[in-house]
C-alpha cells in the first residue's frame, strides 16, 4: 500500500509517501509546496491545490492520511488553515483516494509513544523509521509521521477485524 501523508497549511503543506508493505515501511518521497504571503487568498489556495495535485499524480499514492488540525489563535487564522485544509482534502478525493484523519496527539502517538511530544522528537522517530531518509523540512517530515500513523493503525485495524472474525467463526 502507497500512503500520502498531508500536513495542511496555508504557507507551508508538508507531503510525505511512503510503501507499506506487511511489516516493512520504504520511503518513496516528500515535500513541501509553498505559496507566496504576497498572492491574494484565492491564488493561494490554487497554488496548494496544483502542487498537491501534482504530488498525488507523480506518486501513485493508493490512499490518503491527512491531519486533523485545530488552532486556538486567531480566529481568521484558523479560517484560512481551514481552507488550505479543505485544499489538502480535495485533492486526494478528486484523485479517488480513501482518506483518513488523525488528530496530532495520535499521530504522535503512534510515532513516538507520547501524545504531546514537540516537532523535533516526531521528526527523529520518523528518521529512526525510515533509515536514510532526507527530510525536507518539518512539515514533509510532519506528513511522514502522519503516513506513517496510517500504515501502523491500518495494520492494526486490520489484526482487530481477523481477531474479532476469529472470535465469530470459534463460537
């Protein structure tokens, strides 16, 4: 399986794709596409959505893993992150994706063991699960995790439903 992780922002949205196949994680690539502070919000918003939307052709991704955000700021802040959020969304359902939401505390997590931990110790854990890997700043590294996030709880949905299957056919 090919997930794309998607860390939304308006500024900066962080990609990150990886293999998961069974037990074994290969990183394939990652990102960031960027926009200018000085376009106008539309222009913005086409900007991500292009860039995204190249990102998901080039690499194939078989499903989608995006990051729930919240922001307690200021209001018109959290507006236009939902926007670019809404961005980060679109493409991947135009491109017939399945997707999949997680809060930051899960991804968190699942990654490194502890619901709060700060963007330096998601992106060593993210290293340590992908030797080798070149990160291309802390949003690609942030949507690593994320991707990452999926394969784990998708592998483990996947060992809850034959338990539970297990469970019905014994009875």
């Amino acid at each position: 399986m090919r997930i794309i992780g998607i860390d939304p922002g308006l500024r900066k949205l962080g990609w990150g794709v990886v293999n998961f196949d069974g037990s074994v994680l290969h990183h394939v690539a990652n990102g960031i596409c960027k926009t200018n502070n000085l376009q106008d919000l539309p222009s913005r918003l086409l900007e991500l959505y292009l860039q995204l939307k190249e990102v998901i052709s080039s690499h194939s991704p078989d499903c989608a893993a995006i990051e729930n955000t919240f922001v307690n700021k200021d209001f018109a802040g959290a507006l236009k992150l939902g926007q670019a959020r809404g961005i980060a969304l679109l493409a991947p359902a135009e491109a017939g994706l399945r997707i999949a939401e997680y809060a930051p505390n899960v991804i968190k997590k699942t990654i490194v063991g502890f619901g709060h931990a700060d963007k330096s110790q998601l992106e060593v854990m993210v290293k340590m699960q992908l030797p080798g890997v070149k990160i291309e700043g802390t949003d690609a590294a942030d949507a690593l995790g994320i991707a990452l996030c999926h394969a784990y709880q998708n592998k483990f949905k996947s060992r809850l439903e034959a338990a539970v299957l297990r469970q019905k056919v014994d009875k």
